[in-house]
C-alpha cells in the first residue's frame, strides 16, 4: 500500500479536487477531515474526491466525507468520490445508507471529465 498522504488541488471554478493516498486509520482520519473542511470553507462548491488509492479503515474519515456533503448542499453544490466499484469505501457508504449523499465514480479521470473540472 502507498505512504499515507493528503492533497488538495484547485480544479475549476469553484472546484477542488482531494486526492487521499495510503491506509487511512485514527491517525490520518483528521488530517483527512481538515482536509476536506478546508475545501468546504474555501467556497468550492464542487469537490471531488479520490479515495481510489486509499484504504479508509477508521469511521472518521467518512463522518468528515459527509460534513462536506452537508455543507456543500447548502451551496447547491455535490462531493463526487472517485473509487473503483470493488473499492471498500463503495460497501460501507452503501451499508450505512449515506452514499446517497455522494455522486460516485469509477474514476478520477471519469469525474473530472463528467463534471467538466480541471485535474
């Protein structure tokens, strides 16, 4: 598994984009939840997510997913996560009935491109 980093990037207009590497455990939950506030309190009102290459092992880091999903709604606004359909992240929003707040993609590439960003 890759070294546990996270990033974030401008990505359009009032876009970000939040690329989360590596094994996500207690530790890195709150880097990955300033992160994703960070991106809420900068105006976007679009943000994509890419967890593609994350293993998200702590309930924290998801709690920290569906802040932004609340705040950007208030913005008329979405959170797209990038994750491959067997990715585990996929199962437990599904199994906790939160991925509804979410748009999901396949892909960086694919939501970027769907969502008209730069990336």
């Amino acid at each position: 598994m890759t070294a546990f980093a996270v990033s974030r990037f401008a990505a359009g207009l009032e876009a970000e984009l939040v690329v989360v590497t590596g094994r996500v455990g207690p530790l890195e939950s709150d880097d990955v939840a300033e992160a994703l506030s960070a991106a809420g309190r900068g105006g976007a009102r679009r943000v994509v997510v890419d967890l593609a290459d994350a293993s998200v092992e702590d309930p924290g880091a998801l709690a920290g997913l569906y802040e932004l999903a609340r705040v950007l709604r208030v913005r008329d606004g979405l959170v797209a996560i990038a994750a491959p359909p067997r990715h585990e992240l996929r199962a437990v929003l599904a199994a906790t009935g939160v991925d509804q707040a979410f748009t999901l993609y396949d892909s960086r590439r694919a939501a970027l491109d769907d969502l008209d960003l730069d990336g």
